[in-house]
C-alpha cells in the first residue's frame, strides 16, 4: 500500500489509450484511484491538516482562477522516474501558482515547498 500523500490536480479527460497504458505501468497512484490529472501542487499537505474548511477555502481560492483552454501535446520526463504530458499552451499552468498571492490563499496553512518526489 502507497503512504498517503496529498497533492492539488487538475482531472483531464480521458487520456489516449497509449499514455494511459504508460501511466498505469508506470504510476503507482494510478492503481491507487488518482484519476488521470496534471499536477498542480505536489506535495501538498498532511492528510491531517485536511479538512472541510481548508477545502472550502481552496475552493473559493480555485474559484478564482479563470477557465482555459488546453491540449496535451508532448511526452516529458522530470528525471528518469516521472513522465508528464506538456500542456500547450503552458503559460496559464506555469501561472496557476499565481492564486497562492491572491488575498484568499493567506487563510492556507502554507506555501508550495520545492524539492524532488517521486510519485
């Protein structure tokens, strides 16, 4: 069994048939439930911190940030361990962080961390 992680995704549609083949061969989580997303903050926060506050306060944060449109359009590696699927056009997910500036974001515990994970 996986130890429990949390992590802020975005769901996406149903993954072509032979991304989802990868993902399924090489993603842990995917046989543990996580549907097929990208990765907006990982990690994030111990399951312990979570409650139904802190998602009501994520919700009226996300809430925030405007629709887009997006296509995945190319294979990509961090490392030799995780592939991820390049979003095009990326600017609006390399802005996502953006919404931990906006006034609502204080009332989170805490800010992204950086370092490398493997999930």
């Amino acid at each position: 069994m996986l130890p429990m992680e949390t992590a802020l995704v975005i769901a996406v549609d149903a993954l072509p048939p032979e991304i989802a083949s990868l993902r399924r061969h090489l993603d842990p989580s995917a046989a543990a439930g996580v549907p097929d997303h990208i990765t907006v903050l990982y990690p994030f926060l111990p399951t312990e911190q979570i409650d139904n506050g802190l998602i009501d306060r994520l919700a009226t944060v996300i809430a925030q940030v405007p629709a887009f449109d997006y296509r995945l359009v190319d294979v990509r590696w961090f490392g030799d361990l995780v592939m991820w699927l390049a979003p095009d056009p990326m600017n609006p997910f390399a802005a996502s962080p953006c919404w931990w500036k906006s006034p609502s974001a204080r009332l989170l515990t805490r800010a992204p961390t950086t370092g490398s994970r493997r999930t």
